[in-house]
C-alpha cells in the first residue's frame, strides 16, 4: 500500500528515555527539535515512502515537544501509575519486556505491547488494526485498559497545571481537551521513526557494516519467503495472518480472534497484523500474546510453518533450512537494531 506523506517531519529524533522529572521551578519551557526542512536531512530514511498526515492535524515543533511531555507524563492514567512510555521503552525495544501488557491499576491486557518504531507509516493499529488512525489508537490506549483514564477528569487536572495550560493554548489556541491531547500525542508518535540500522548502513554501501554471518542470514530471509510478510523497509506488509497462535487443539478455538473480531469474517480469524523486525532482537518475548520466549524459538516455529489450524495463513509453508542457516538469520535479524538513546523530557 502506498501511503501519502508529508515527509519533512521524518528528522525528528525525540525519543526519550524514562526518568522524566517535574519542572515545578515557577516557569516551563519545552525543550523543541526543529523539523527538517527537506527530506534529504534525514539520509537513513532514504527507502521510506512518505507518511499520511492528517490535514486537521499538521506537525510543527512544538506540538510535538507537547506530544512528547504527554507520552512521557504517568499524572494521564487513571492511577498516576503508568504514561505510554512504561509500555515502549527505548531498552525493551519500545515494548514493555512483559508477555502481556500490565495497564493503569494493575490490569492485565492480555496483549503483548507492540513496539513504536515506524507506526506512523501505517495506516490500521493495535495488533487487529481496530484503530484507523493513530489518534484514534492513542485515544482508545488512554481511556481504555491501557491507561484507564477518565479523559475529562484528566484534562481538567492538566488544564490547571500552568505549563500545560500555556502550552495548549499556544499550539492549539484552545484549553485542554481530550481531543488535542490525542492530536499532541499523535503527533509525538509520528516522529519515532527508526532507520539507522547496522542493515540499513549496509544497504547504503557500508560492507564492513554488518558480519558475513548477517549477509548470508540476509539472503535465508529472501529464499526462506520471510521477507514475503516482513517487506520492504518498514520489514511489514501491514497485512493481518494467522500463524496459529493461542490455537488449542483439544479445544479447536483460539483465545483471542484477533482481526475477526472487528470484520467478523471467518478468513481473518486469529489474524494478526505482521510485526516489523526493527529492533527485533529487543523487544521479546514474540507474538500478539507474548507465548513465545525467545527470538531462536520464534524463527524456528515460523520456518516449520506455524501452528497448524483450520484459518492458517496459506503463504505459511514449512521450510528446509539448515541449524547454521538459522544461526545466520538470527545474525540478519541482529543488525536491524535501532539506535535509542534519548534523554527524557522534564514535564510541567
């Protein structure tokens, strides 16, 4: 699918790390990234289509120095107890760590957190693309499990924090809504763009770049079909497939139906949208459900072909590849580590 895009907002490097403080020194001033001005500041990025922008809400410095504050403030669950950077951390490669979600008062949201990098690219997210645009998503996360909020309570409480009062007005010209909260968010969210890689200086000439170990792995994932799923540079096709897991055999059910239960149609049964493979490596335990421990495990049971059941994806085949040819594409797999190491933001 191609995606239209305003591209100048792609140089924005403000991922942040945790350990955010409070600014309660008598005056806040957000600390803003300029945009780029052309597309070709941010060479890493070189094979990305563009990314779709909504008209109603235009990127600009400072409403995604907001945006960021926001991702980054635990004072917008219901409980204080967790901001949407507790679920995508830079370490973890921008998941939890955990094999499900642990949302605002202790709720467990039976979904494994997936990771942030590109997602403003994409045009359907959640794991079952129930959400069509990513405020939409970030509104959905807020008041629902994931951080339990009551929206109106929790504007009103930020409209009277003077650092967030003055910001929203500035950007927005408006007080604190639970609709600018979501644009703010959004925006913050469409500058985590990875594209840094040690594949990705490879790609752009840099043989010493990568090992032998991760060129040979390279070319396992072509023949072996993976890259059939995991295209392109984003290593997604955005699309939704049943690999088969959470399927029970004694039961003939899955836990959890995925895609189907938005459309209802029985083709998208426990279908899943394909994860990228940026900062794979980082971001197990593996799958919509976490069941999966390690990276190694998770290679091998998509090279044996999934888990047999009645709605399997038909691409999924078994695939004859040799220990050392898994061993090589877990070197490939290796070199599409991000690069994360920001500094997180104080807030007001």
């Amino acid at each position: 699918m191609k995606l239209s895009i305003l591209v100048v907002t792609l140089g924005l490097a403000l991922l942040v790390g945790c350990g955010s403080s409070v600014d309660d020194s008598g005056g806040f001033t957000p600390e803003l990234r300029p945009l780029p001005a052309d597309p070709a500041d941010y060479a890493p990025l070189a094979g990305y289509d563009v990314m779709a922008v909504p008209a109603d809400n235009p990127l600009t410095a400072e409403k995604v120095a907001l945006g960021r504050q926001l991702y980054h403030d635990r004072r917008l669950s219901g409980d204080g107890s967790v901001s949407c950077y507790d679920c995508h951390q830079c370490e973890l490669g921008l998941t939890d760590g955990r094999a499900t979600a642990i949302g605002a008062f202790g709720k467990d949201i039976g979904r494994s957190a997936p990771t942030m990098w590109n997602v403003g690219f994409h045009w359907a997210f959640y794991w079952d693309g129930r959400a069509d645009s990513l405020e939409a998503q970030a509104m959905a996360a807020w008041t629902g499990g994931n951080m339990g909020a009551d929206a109106e309570a929790v504007c009103k409480e930020l409209d009277g924090i003077p650092g967030y009062h003055e910001q929203f007005h500035a950007v927005f010209d408006d007080h604190v809504t639970p609709e600018l909260v979501t644009k703010a968010l959004a925006s913050y969210v469409r500058t985590i763009v990875g594209g840094n890689t040690p594949y990705d200086r490879w790609q752009a000439g840099d043989e010493s770049a990568v090992s032998d170990a991760a060129k040979r792995g390279h070319d396992v994932f072509t023949q072996a079909g993976c890259s059939e799923c995991h295209t392109g540079v984003l290593f997604t096709d955005m699309i939704f497939h049943n690999v088969g897991i959470g399927w029970s055999e004694a039961d003939r059910s899955f836990a959890d139906i995925g895609r189907g239960k938005k459309t209802g149609e029985d083709a998208d049964q426990a279908a899943f949208k394909t994860p990228t493979l940026r900062d794979i490596l980082q971001s197990g335990p593996y799958f919509h459900d976490g069941s999966v421990a390690t990276l190694e495990e998770a290679v091998r049971l998509m090279l044996d072909g999934g888990i047999d059941n009645p709605n399997k994806d038909a691409k999924l085949l078994k695939r004859d590849v040799t220990d050392a040819q898994v061993a090589d594409l877990l070197a490939f797999l290796e070199s599409l580590d991000e690069e994360c190491d920001q500094p997180a933001p104080s807030l007001p």
